[in-house]
C-alpha cells in the first residue's frame, strides 16, 4: 500500500470521520453562540462561519442530526469555559485562515484582471 492510500484510508476510518466531526460540531458551536442577535455585521460574519462547518459536516454526513447533537454537545460537563475558550482559539484560526485564501484569490483575479484589489 502506497503512502497516499494509507493515509487516505486512516482518514476515512469512521474514528477519524467522528473526529473531524466533533471538531466542526464544537465550532459551528462557538460561532452560533458569539452569534448575539444584537450585532448584524458580527451575527453576518458568524452565520458565514456557522455555514462553512455545516457545510462540513454535512459533506462528510449527509443525514446528520445537527439538533440533538448540538444539544449533547452544550450538556456535556467537559465543553466548560476553558474548552469553549480553547475551541473558539481553534476555530477562529481556521476561519482566518480561510479567509487569508480567499483574500489572496481575490487580489490575483484582481491583478489578473488589472484591477486593484479592495
């Protein structure tokens, strides 16, 4: 077996799938709950962020029950504010992240195009 197939099937084994689950779950978490209802261009930014990982977890689970799992999620004793904290570090790093790559595709169709990038 080639490196690449091992390492594709480690990452399609179903413990690994959970895992990757769990971590978007807890972030679609965290930005649902920065999402404050008070603060339009913050509540954009954070249903962008809440789209991106469902998109996620729904590419990889197509029938996932986002309800109950969110619900064990905010019942479970360890998601504390110390993971909560730790989970938004994470993820916010992945947005921005994110972001910085769409930024860079932005400014090189921009340049290709021979317009300015905002």
């Amino acid at each position: 077996m080639t490196v690449i197939a091992a390492a594709a099937a480690a990452v399609a084994t179903p413990a690994a799938t959970d895992v990757l689950i769990n971590e978007d779950l807890r972030c679609l978490a965290v930005f649902a709950s920065l999402a404050d209802g008070k603060d339009k261009e913050n509540d954009a930014g954070m249903t962008g962020a809440i789209m991106y990982y469902i998109g996620r977890i729904d590419a990889r689970v197509p029938d996932y029950q986002f309800g109950p799992a969110l619900k064990t999620l905010f019942a479970e004793p360890t998601w504390n504010d110390a993971a909560f904290a730790a989970d938004a570090q994470r993820c916010g790093a992945e947005m921005g992240k994110r972001g910085d790559e769409l930024s860079a595709i932005g400014d090189a169709m921009s340049a290709e195009a021979g317009k300015p990038a905002n």
